[in-house]
C-alpha cells in the first residue's frame, strides 16, 4: 500500500513487519555479555508496567522493537544521559546514546524516533539534560519539585511511550488498519494527533488528572494558541475524557465534540482494539478499553468540577449535570 499519509517531517520509507525471533536465531549460544542485557532488558520492560496499562499502543511498539533487536532493546532505545555540564554536549557528541550528527541533548526536543535506511528504527528520549545544565543552580534555590519534574515530565518514560505509540502506528499504517490517515481522504487524521490523545489519556490514568499543569507545561495548549493552524490541531483533553467517558452511564454524552475530533476518537479507539488484538496473538494479555483506573475516574471528575462552574446564567444546566455526572 502507497504511503500517502500527510507527513510529519520526513515520510519514513514502508517497512516490512518484524519476524519474531529472526536476530534470536542467528545468536547462539549466547555470551555472558549478552545475557547480562537481555535480563536487563527483561528487567527494563518491566518498570514500564505502569506506563503501559492503559495503552495497548505503546505495548505493541515496544514489542516491535523487542522483535527487531531479539530482545536487545537497548540497541533501539536511548536515553541520553550525561555528567557532563553545558548545552555544548550535543554538539560536540559527547553524550550517551545521542547521534553526534543529528542530535537532541539539550534542545526543546524531549525524543526523537528515527529510522535508517536498513530498517533499523533508533528511539532517542532526553532524561538528564535538563538536571545537566541547570540542576545546581535548583538544587541552590531550593527547587527540588522542580527538578523531580524534570526527570518526570520532560524525558524518559512518558516520552518514550510517546515514540512507542508512533512506532505501533506505521505498523499499523503498513497493514492498512489506519487508512484514516491517509491524504486521499477528505478529512484525513494526522498521525500525531492520535498519539497525542494517547499522551492525555496517560496522564488521567496515571496522574489523576487529564491536563495535568506544571512548570514543564505551557500555560495554554497548541489547540488555544493555534486554533487555525495548518494542522488540524483537536482539543486534546476533550478528545481523551470523551473516550474515557463512552459507554459510562453517568458520563456519556457530556462532551460534545468536533466532526474532526471525533473522527480522531473513533481511531484511537480503532488502533488500539486492533492492538490488542494483535498482542493477544503474541500471548501477551491486554484490553481496550479496560475498566476505569481509579485515577481514570478522579480526572473525569477533577475536569468537570473545573469546567462547570454554577453561575446565575446557567444555574439550571450546571444542577442538571451535578445531577449527571454527580459533582459536588
């Protein structure tokens, strides 16, 4: 199938799905080095559990990788990390993991996914640049929530499970369970907005809170700053809540949203049923939609108590959904 998407950045050339366990085959007997990693990497995958439990996606990119490298994930993903002070670092290739020709550390870009022309796909995600360059001077000031923030927020995990569902997606795309996004279409979606919906839907289930604020966040999203942006920016949250939402009787039906955003929603959905599915051929047990995490439920509440405010304009709209939705 012609990959006609509309692109962000660079169209990356059409691949072939992994074999599982093709590299595994070659690597025999293995060395104590190699083993060593391999544990590791078991090891690896499984601090991810929490990151990965409402998101079929990131799971089926991860696995992908997995697949690719024969369980050597470290060759694929990167964090760069240095000890070293300065924004020079990356120009002059002298932190790990980063490519000195095309690099990352130190710059606005928390991760980057890049794949080469032999099919090798490389994740890069900033996990201490931050703390790098300006962790003294917090440290000095006091500001230890912010520098908790800076790991947490700008790099690492959560920007790893955004590149993970990037990855799943073009698997997707390859075998036509996408086809919504392509540019022939007279609305077609654009990759990054569904990822993005999975980055919401992330920190409701993980933070309790479905736009969580902060100072690694801007004030205002891309959706309030630029509403007619060339690209078809959707209301990120909204699209998230309207998900978590459907079928829950005392929600559903709340949020109204966009003939765009809701052509974005029903993908989300799609891609990530068909995620689970295709996992669940690999022997690896997941659902979409799972129930309602507690969190889930508190960022469903936590976001209607601020939208809805009692007014003497609309008192009688605001009893009516207290009555719905059961605010306070």
């Amino acid at each position: 199938m012609a990959d006609d998407r509309i692109p962000e950045g660079v169209v990356p050339a059409p691949e072939k799905p992994p074999v599982p366990g093709s590299i595994l085959s070659e690597v025999s007997p293995l060395s104590p080095e190699i083993m060593s990693q391999r544990l590791g990497d078991v090891g690896y995958r499984v601090g991810l559990e929490e990151e990965f439990a409402s998101n079929p996606l990131a799971i089926l990119g991860y696995e992908i990788i997995r697949e690719k490298t024969g369980g050597d994930v470290s060759r694929s993903i990167k964090h760069l990390m240095s000890n070293v002070k300065g924004p020079e670092l990356a120009a002059h290739g002298m932190v790990r993991g980063d490519d000195p020709e095309d690099p990352i550390f130190g710059t606005t870009q928390r991760g980057r996914l890049t794949r080469y022309p032999d099919g090798k796909t490389v994740i890069r995600v900033n996990t201490t640049d931050m703390i790098d360059m300006f962790g003294e001077k917090w440290a000095k000031r006091g500001e230890y929530d912010r520098l908790r923030q800076a790991q947490y927020e700008g790099g690492g995990d959560e920007v790893l499970t955004h590149e993970l569902v990037h990855e799943a997606m073009d698997l997707l795309w390859d075998q036509g369970k996408a086809d919504e996004m392509a540019a022939s279409n007279a609305s077609p979606i654009y990759e990054e907005d569904v990822v993005e919906v999975m980055d919401f839907l992330r920190y409701a289930d993980m933070q309790g809170d479905i736009d969580p604020r902060s100072a690694w966040r801007p004030e205002k999203t891309m959706y309030e700053t630029e509403p007619e942006s060339e690209r078809k920016r959707a209301n990120y949250p909204k699209i998230a809540l309207a998900i978590l939402t459907k079928g829950q009787d005392q929600f559903d039906g709340v949020l109204e949203l966009t003939p765009y955003e809701q052509q974005v929603a029903d993908l989300v959905v799609k891609v990530n049923k068909e995620a689970a599915k295709q996992l669940t051929e690999k022997g690896i047990s997941t659902e979409y939609p799972a129930p309602l995490s507690s969190n889930s439920l508190a960022a469903i509440e936590k976001y209607f108590g601020k939208k809805i405010e009692p007014t003497e304009t609309s008192p009688t709209l605001y009893r009516a959904l207290k009555e719905v939705i059961g605010l306070d």
